[in-house]
C-alpha cells in the first residue's frame, strides 16, 4: 500500500502536475480542485509562479483558483456532512456539541470565509469538514470559500507583482502573526454579537436550561 501510494504520489509530481501548470488559467482551477480535495499542493507558490510570467491576466488566474478551491472542498465537505458528527460526538458530549453547532451557525459564513482567506498553516480543511458536520449549506458554502480564497490570492498577486515569487516566502513567514491577529479579532466580534443578542433577548441567559 505504501509503495502504490508513493507510486502514484511520483506520478503526480513528475507527470500530472507540470501539465496541469501548462494549462495555464485552466491549470490553475485544476490543481486547486485537487488542492483541495485530495492532494495538497503549494498553491500560493504556484499561483505566484503563474502571476510572475502572466502579470496581466493575475485576476483571471485568482478567480479559476478560488472557483477550482470551492469545487474541490465539497469532497470534504460531503464527508463531514456524510458521518462528521458521530466523529465529533466521540471527542465531545451531545451538549459541548450543540453550542458549537450554535455558534457555527450564527457566523458561518466569516466561519469558512476567514480560515479560506488565510495562508498556511490554517487548518483549512477541518473548517470544511466542520461546515458539512454542522449542514452549512453548499451554495452559502461555496461562496464563502471563494470569497476568501479569492481575497487570499488577490492580495498575493498584487505583492508578487510588487515583490517579485519572494512574495510568499514573506506571506508565510508572517502566516502566525496574521492568524493570532484575525483569529482575535474574530472572537472580539463574536463576543461583541453574543452580548448584543443576550441584552435583547435572541439568545437565552441559559440556552440548555430545560426552566
């Protein structure tokens, strides 16, 4: 199994992959299809690869890799939805699993769209297979990780363009700094909402209390 496995790995970076690269705009909606379904690829350096030799088609490159993300998320995205909950249910009890399933619900779309918007190494995956676990539904879905990944790579065209491929190397060595500020800010708005709706009465003092 590990031998197929690598077998079909070297297949897919020695064979498969520069194609794809060939096929230019298309190629970037193809691999990031598979990026985000199945075989992780390093999509901002390709996307930055692209955009170097392509500077005024970068938009065109930006928008088929955001539309090949959002297609390929569904297959982890249907597997969450498939059996994602017994999983959790395993780690988690019934009630810390609703007020997860709560919160997700009223933010999902900044739920999806910021962890898409995000460079490595944001978990993204285990937010998709949350939105499924969770039924976000598929069109809200889709959209959301189009709109942050399309943001992602918009903004790494344009300090590509600016830069020079460099331009990755300083998106990712900043990636930590940027998660703990977007992650906080995250938690401040929430908290910010949650306080509102607690003060006009749209979420009970006490959500589980059977009084």
């Amino acid at each position: 199994m590990k031998h197929l496995f690598q077998s079909i790995w070297l297949k897919w970076k020695l064979v498969i992959l520069p194609v794809l690269i060939k096929w230019g705009i298309l190629g970037a909606g193809a691999v990031a299809v598979m990026d985000s379904s199945t075989i992780p690829v390093p999509m901002d350096a390709m996307i930055a690869v692209w955009v170097w030799k392509d500077q005024g088609h970068f938009w065109a490159y930006c928008l088929m890799a955001a539309l090949g993300s959002a297609v390929g998320g569904l297959l982890p995205y249907a597997l969450g939805r498939a059996g994602g909950e017994l999983f959790i249910l395993k780690r988690v009890n019934r009630e810390r699993y609703e007020r997860m399933k709560l919160r997700f619900e009223n933010q999902e779309f900044l739920a999806m769209a910021i962890p898409s918007a995000l460079p490595p190494p944001t978990p993204w995956k285990a937010f998709v297979f949350a939105a499924g676990v969770f039924e976000m539904r598929v069109l809200p879905f889709m959209l959301a990780v189009f709109t942050g990944r399309l943001v992602r790579w918009l903004v790494l065209s344009l300090l590509v363009i600016k830069l020079g491929p460099g331009a990755v190397q300083v998106v990712e060595h900043h990636a930590l700094s940027l998660l703990l500020v977007v992650g906080g800010v995250a938690l401040i708005g929430f908290a910010i909402w949650w306080r509102r709706k607690r003060k006009t009465g749209e979420i009970p003092k006490h959500p589980l209390s059977s009084e």
